[in-house]
C-alpha cells in the first residue's frame, strides 16, 4: 500500500499500477473547498465489490464509490481496472475517464 498526503487530500494506493498524475488536490479544493479532507483511496477489485455489496446492496463492482463521512470529510475509492475497462466504453481515455469518475464522485 502507498500513501500520499498534501494538506486535505491524501491518496491511498492499495492496488497495483501507476496512478496518474492528475490535479486531485486542485479539484478537490475547487469542488469540495480548502476545509474539507478527503482520502481517495484507489482500491482492489475485491475491496471496492466488498463496499458496494456492504453499503449499497449491489453485487456488481463499481468504477467507485463515493462516501460522506461529515460534513467536512470524505472517502472516494475507485478502481484502476474498472475505468481501465469503462473508458472505452465512453470514448474516454483513461486519464480523462480517471478525472471524469473524480470529479462526479466529489460532487456527490
């Protein structure tokens, strides 16, 4: 697992691959505000599966899943291989798709 901490983000790896760099932290501030702290935690397949069956009821394993924790906290996992898969679909590039997937999830 690799962490990566700057002010109200930090970023949890607990999968393989490369993430990509992306402006996490400027769009986490844009969207979510200087005072919120996020972790965004780029999950296994199982995990994310886990999650969903756990919270929402559902079997299927989402490209992620967004968690208010309080009014100034959150989580967001995503997985890696999931929107690896999906950008296809929407005629995305992955980075794009990564962004896309982030910015709906801090929105929620």
């Amino acid at each position: 697992m690799t962490t990566l901490e700057k002010e109200q983000i930090t970023i949890i790896r607990e999968t393989v691959g490369t993430i990509p760099s992306l402006p996490f932290f400027d769009v986490t501030q844009k969207i979510l505000g200087k005072k919120y702290t996020l972790h965004l935690i780029f999950s296994t397949e199982k995990n994310i599966q886990h999650l969903n069956k756990t919270h929402r009821k559902k079997l299927y394993t989402p490209n992620t899943l967004a968690f208010p924790l309080s009014q100034n906290t959150g989580e967001i996992y995503m997985s890696l291989k999931v929107m690896r898969l999906q950008a296809k679909e929407y005629s995305l590039s992955y980075r794009d798709f990564i962004l896309f997937l982030f910015i709906h999830s801090c929105l929620h």
